[in-house]
C-alpha cells in the first residue's frame, strides 16, 4: 500500500487488442507530463484479460510504438493476463461478503428481455455506455448454467450504507465535473465481476492492479468517466484507498464527433510511420512539443 510521503505513481494501461492510434498517444504523453510534474513514478499496464483478442505481438507492437513516440515507463509492464488469481481473490472477497452474485442470462438473454420489455411501448434504462441495464437478480433463472459473476450494487450500497460514491477529479467529466464528483454506481446496474470465458472483468481488474500497485493518479480518457462510480464503489467494497482522478480530452479526427477507435488503421501509430510521418510531427499533432 501507498504511503503518504510516497512518490506519486501513475500508469497508463492501454489493451493490445488493435494498433495504437492517436487517442493513445495523446493519453500516454499526458500522463507522462503530469507525472514528470509531479515528480512521479511512471508505469505501464497491459490491459490482456481478455487473452483471445490481445496477443503479444500486438503486445510488441504496442511497446514499440510507445517508445516511438518517446513514453517511458518505470519497471516491467504488469501483464494482467499473468495474475487471474488477484482478481480470483478480490472476487472471492465480495462473494463471501454475500455481494455477488451467478448470473444465468447471456447477452442474448438480456437483449431478448429488454426487447420484450421495449415492444410494450417501455423504454428500458441503459447504462453510461447505452448498454440496457441488467434486469436484477430477480429474473435470474434458478437453474441456469451461470454464465458469470455479477456485483449486488443494492446490496453493495446497503453493505456500506451510502447512496453514492465520491472521488477527486483533477480534470473534468462531460459535463464539466470537476472538483470532488458524486455519482451513484446503480448507473451501472449489476455490472459483472467475472465471466465464464473471462474469469474477471475490465472494471474488477483496474481496481485491483489499481490497489495493487499503488497507482496515486489514474490518468484517462474522458470515455471512462462515468465508469469511476463504478471503479469507487470496488474500492469501498474491497477496503482500498481511492487514487485521484484526471480524466482527460478524447481526441477526435478533424471534423467528427466520435472517438478515434483502434478497428480504424487510418490513424493507427503505425500506419503514420509508415507514411513518413515523424514521431516529432505525431507530438505535435496533439499539442506536445515535438
Ligand atoms: N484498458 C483501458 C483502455 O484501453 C483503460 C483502462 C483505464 O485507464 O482505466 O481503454
């Protein structure tokens, strides 16, 4: 665990499942800089838990373009692929506290249930990301194969007697949230701890190696603001200390409204490089000094 006299440590924890594009680089150098600010440690995570998509020479590729565009990192990279047992552990944690709980419906399920409930004329709440909100332990099958592990956010909030979860923002939110930023995690309905072909989940991961390796600032993308309430609420849960958060601009290709994505090779690192463009030009692309 962190100390208070501590330098600051940051990570930036990119997932090599595509070629890293511009949005990355720009995430990656802002880290850099705010940690050099503040005198920090700068690490790097592999975000691999889902080991079919992520494969080491994406890995490889990954490294090769962060060093390109001049990110350094402290220490070995932490592979999340080589440590399912820390979060076997955390799980098994919430688990015993009677806060998770198996889940029999699959995605197919929940979308044929949300479409039955929509034909009636209903709209069914969705989540941050526009994911229907899973339906509640209650229309659990009792029989069913379980298909993962699910957190009980009511009871999880009953557990720790809150309505909401509060974290310190050092950039800003969508709406311009900045400062000490209230939410309540049921925006994210019983969100899933584990699966079945994935034994832990983005949001179960992050928190732990967030813990683990005692991150003090958690640098990102806007993208995952709203995802915090969720992170916040784990942390209570599993008795971990909250790192601050900065939660940055979202690069965006001139003229559009979405973020750049990794399927998309136009921007990729890579293919800039390829097309004479210098490591310097990408820098100042997004607003560092080449
Ligand atoms: N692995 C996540 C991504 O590539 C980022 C996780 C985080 O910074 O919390 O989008």
């Amino acid at each position: 665990m962190r100390r208070a006299d501590d330098r600051p440590i940051f990570r930036f924890a990119p997932s090599p499942n595509g070629f890293l594009h511009l949005g990355h680089a720009y995430s990656a150098l802002i880290n850099q800089q705010l940690a050099r600010e503040a005198g920090g440690q700068m690490l790097l995570r592999i975000e691999d838990i889902d080991v079919a998509r992520c494969t080491p020479a994406l890995e490889a590729a990954m490294e090769e373009d962060l060093r390109w565009i001049g990110f350094e990192w402290e220490a070995e990279p932490r592979r999340q692929s080589e440590h399912f047992e820390d979060y076997r552990a955390a799980l098994d944690v919430l688990v015993e506290a009677g806060l998770a709980y198996r889940s029999t419906l699959s995605r197919g399920d929940i979308r044929a249930f949300v479409a039955e409930k929509e034909a009636t004329g209903t709209a069914w709440p969705r989540d941050p990301d526009g994911a229907p909100l899973f339906p509640g332990r209650a229309y659990e099958a009792v029989d069913g194969d379980a298909v993962a592990w699910r957190l009980d956010v009511a009871a999880a909030k009953a557990h720790l007697g809150i309505e909401t979860v509060a974290w310190e923002e050092l950039g800003q939110g969508p709406e311009g949230e900045s400062g000490l930023v209230e939410a309540d995690p049921a925006q994210w309905g019983d969100f899933v701890l584990a699966r079945r072909d994935v034994p832990t989940s983005y949001h179960l991961s992050v928190v732990v190696d967030d813990a683990l390796q005692g991150i003090s600032d958690v640098v990102r993308g806007r993208d995952l603001f709203a995802a915090t309430s969720a992170h916040a609420l784990l942390q209570d849960l599993l008795g971990y200390g909250r790192p601050r958060y900065f939660h940055h601009d979202l690069i965006l290709e001139p003229g559009e409204t979405r973020k750049l994505s990794k399927s998309r090779d136009d921007t990729s690192l890579r293919a800039l490089r390829q097309a004479g463009v210098t490591a310097g030009d990408v820098r100042r692309m997004i607003g560092f000094e080449a």
